[in-house]
C-alpha cells in the first residue's frame, strides 16, 4: 500500500490562498442575470448542472483553465460563445485565486504554482519576509505483497466478511509510511472501518457493524500472526 508524499509547507500555502477568496459559501446555485449566461447553461449545462461553476471564484487565467479543461472532457462551443462564457465567469464569479487544487491529487507542477503565487503575493508586500520550503516530507511506502502481515489480513477478512480483500494505493496521508520510513517498520499496510469516500466529508461516518467486523478481523489478524 502506498500514500503520497505530504507536504505541510505547501498545505499552509494553500489554505492562506483559498481563505483569500477561493470558494464563497452563498449563492451557490444562482447564475446572475447577465451577458453570456445564456451560452453558459446551453454549453456547460450538458454535462452537468451549469450551476457548477457557481461555486467557484477565479481569476480570468483560472476560468481559462477550467474551461480548457471541459473543452478536453468534450464540451462543444464556437469561439463566440466560449469568449462569452470566459466574460461571463470572469467577471461574475472573480476570485483572486487562479485555480483551486486538489492536494491528494495535484502534479508537483500544480504544487509549485502555489509556491508561484505566494511569491507573487511577497513581491507585492516587500516588508513581509518569508521563505518557502517542502516540511516533514515523508515519502509513500508499498509493503511487499507477500508480506505475512498482507496474508494475514487477508486471511481474516476473508473469514469475517466471507470478501476476498484487494490491496489499494491510499490516495491520502495514512500513518503507515511515518511507522515504515521513521520507526523502520517495513510491513505496513492501513486497513480500518469506514468508507474511503466519504473520508472528510461533511457527514463523515461509519457503521457500527463496520467497526464491529474490523476489529473481529485484526484480532484473527494478530493471533495469526502471533502464532
Ligand atoms: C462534455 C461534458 C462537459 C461539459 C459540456 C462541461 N463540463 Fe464541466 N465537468 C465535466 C466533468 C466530467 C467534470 C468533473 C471533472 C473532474 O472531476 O475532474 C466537470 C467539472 C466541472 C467543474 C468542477 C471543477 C473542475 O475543474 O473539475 C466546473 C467548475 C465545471 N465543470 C465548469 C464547466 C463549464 C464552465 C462548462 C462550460 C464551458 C462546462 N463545465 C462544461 C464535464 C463537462
């Protein structure tokens, strides 16, 4: 099992751009009366809601690259309604962020326009000094499939829940790469209750039966292996 390697430095970044205006929390699903609205719900309302691009705030750069980027998923427009969508979001839903970015997912180029636009910020207040630098970085480890702790597991989730188990790569920061990379364990996988999709959400939970069945599966787990 692997985890990417998080990076705190460019985490703090983050929350210091979208807090600068990134997403705003009212009138999500209103699209104001203006020039070019309608070219927004007939091109970008069929995909999706075209309400969806209510719930941004971006720089014009920003829209760009939204609007690129459902032009590559397939949206179809003349160059007229696309400058008239452009108009329209740029100037409706303005935000001083250019794009948001995803952190479990973003590229190390994505991640590196963060560093861009704190520098940007810095160039336009010289009496603020600051430097940035990658913090705590620690990189994602995979055990070995054949690692006993794997079969093990295995094993007893097969018992449990009669389901055969298969092994992901976390998208997120577990603790197993700190207790494989820092204490030097190398067998270490993250197994728990719970679903991965709704991992901080709003209305995050999991089922009683869930918590009941995992911690059947690491006692057989841990007899297995103690053995
Ligand atoms: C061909 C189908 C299609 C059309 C047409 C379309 N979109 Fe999308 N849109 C998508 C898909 C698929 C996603 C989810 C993409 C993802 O999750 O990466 C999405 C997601 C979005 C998002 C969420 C943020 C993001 O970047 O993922 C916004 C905002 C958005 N679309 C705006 C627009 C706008 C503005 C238009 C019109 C110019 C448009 N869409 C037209 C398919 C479409």
């Amino acid at each position: 099992m692997t985890t990417r390697g998080f990076r705190t430095g460019i985490a703090l970044a983050l929350a210091f751009s979208v807090t600068g205006g990134g997403v705003l929390g009212f009138a999500q699903d209103q699209l104001p009366d203006a020039l070019g609205k309608d070219q927004v719900v007939s091109v970008c309302g069929k995909c999706h809601e075209p309400q969806r691009v209510a719930a941004l705030r971006l720089t014009r750069e920003g829209w760009e690259d939204v609007i690129a980027k459902m032009m590559s998923l397939g949206a179809k427009a003349t160059d007229d309604e696309l400058k008239q969508i452009t108009d329209y979001l740029a100037e409706q839903f303005k935000g001083e962020v250019a794009k948001p970015i995803n952190l479990n997912s973003a590229s190390a180029v994505e991640l590196e326009s963060v560093a861009g636009l704190l520098r940007k910020a810095a160039a336009r207040m010289p009496e603020v000094k600051f430097t940035i630098a990658d913090r705590l970085i620690v990189e994602p480890t995979r055990a070995p499939e054949d690692a006993p702790l794997i079969g093990a597991l295995t094993e007893a989730i097969q018992r449990v829940t009669g389901r055969t188990a298969s092994l992901v790569a976390s998208p997120g920061t577990y603790d197993q790469k700190h207790v494989a990379r820092i204490a030097g364990v190398p067998h270490c996988v993250a197994y728990g209750p719970g679903e991965l999709d709704l991992a901080h959400q709003p209305d995050e939970y999991c089922s009683v039966d869930d918590i009941v069945s995992c911690t059947k599966v690491l006692a057989l787990a841990v007899m297995t292996l103690s053995s």
